[in-house]
C-alpha cells in the first residue's frame, strides 16, 4: 500500500476522532458520563442569582443567562440533552433551560413560550420520580412552575394542587394563574407578543392592573 495511501487514511480517521470527540458539536451531550451532566451547571447559576433576579426584569441578568447556555438550550429543545433517571438536579437544570430560559433569553417574542410543552413533559416525568421532594421549597416550585404558564385549565388546576405543599405566597399565585385561564383560556398579555387580538374584556383587565407577566 503507497505510504501517501496509508498517510491520509490515518488524517481522516484522527480528523474523524476529533469530530467525534469535540464538546462543541450537537451530539456531545449524548457522550457525557452521568458524573459530567452539563445540567447541574444550570442549577448552580440559577440558584447563585437567587429569588431578586429569577422574577425580576433586569437586562444584564437576562444576557448572562442567554450567553451562557444557548447552546444547552438549543440541545434540550432537539432532545439531545437528557437527565439521568432519578437525579433530581439534572431534571431540573433541564426544566430551568425549557421553562425559564426561554423567558429571559427571549423575552418579549414569541420564542419565550416556544419550549413550554416540552418543559410540561419533562416536568411529568420529574413528578413521577419523586424527584421534586428532593430539592429544596425555593427551587421545587420550578417543578411546578410549567403547569402554571399553561393555558390550560386542566394544567392550572395541576399546579394549584402542587402548590399547596409550598404554601404562601405560591399557592396564591398559582391561583391568581388559574383564575386567569378559567376567565379568559388564556393569559392576556401574551396577545401582543403572539399576535392574538384581544377581546374588549381582556383589554379591560390588562388596563386595570392585571397580571402581565
């Protein structure tokens, strides 16, 4: 066999290696052991930033999230990023990508909603281990929080029974969600950001001090 032959059979297979093996490409998240779960990662920050920032509108938190992990979100919304069964941080991180993510990388455009369904599914599955007992009240309310953004009265009531275990100030805002979906079917103030026309009514309550988000 010519040397040359042998010479670039050898670079395409180390070249083909290094593809395999570069964290950078979408499949590297299929090739982590349990013990390098990049989802963990998204806990830490998440619980580093703390309750002043997980509702609040504040830009500079909102890039730091959204330049951190675009690419697991990208991964989760493909499901290429998959928590290991009955690890509750890895559930969560993955919640926090599909559920909250969106919400502050996005905000304001249609894609802040674009993973909810998803986060549902994964929230069901989460709930199906036990898996939101083994956290602590401040972050098991992310758990529940999928139920809670749907519209859909059947996942609000979800929510306002999750919520229960966390007591006040949760449960009444669960409540304060679910009395909105049994109302209008939806949340108002997503009209203008989906492009729905509002009714007479839901401009009405938006203009009153409704919930808006």
């Amino acid at each position: 066999m010519p040397p040359t032959f042998i010479q670039r059979t050898r670079t395409n297979s180390l070249e083909s290696l290094l593809y395999f093996l570069d964290p950078q490409m979408p499949h590297a998240a299929l090739l982590l052991p349990p013990s390098a779960s990049p989802l963990p990662e998204v806990v830490g920050f998440w619980r580093d930033a703390g309750p002043t920032l997980w509702f609040a509108r504040n830009a500079d938190f909102d890039r730091r999230f959204r330049e951190r992990f675009a690419h697991l979100y990208e991964l989760a919304c493909a499901n290429a990023l998959r928590p290991a069964a009955g690890e509750a941080e890895d559930h969560l991180g993955l919640l926090l990508l599909l559920d909250q993510y969106p919400r502050n990388a996005f905000r304001g455009t249609p894609r802040m909603y674009a993973s909810d369904a998803q986060a549902r599914r994964w929230a069901e599955r989460a709930l199906g281990q036990g898996l939101d007992r083994q956290v602590g009240d401040a972050l098991r309310l992310f758990f529940y929080l999928p139920f809670a953004h749907a519209e859909n009265l059947a996942d609000q009531d979800r929510s306002v029974a999750l919520n229960h275990g966390l007591g006040q100030p949760f449960l009444a805002h669960a409540r304060e969600h679910r009395e909105i979906i049994r109302r209008f079917g939806r949340f108002p103030h997503r009209n203008p950001i989906l492009g729905r026309p509002s009714s007479a009514e839901e401009l009405a309550f938006l203009a009153a001090g409704g919930f808006a988000g």
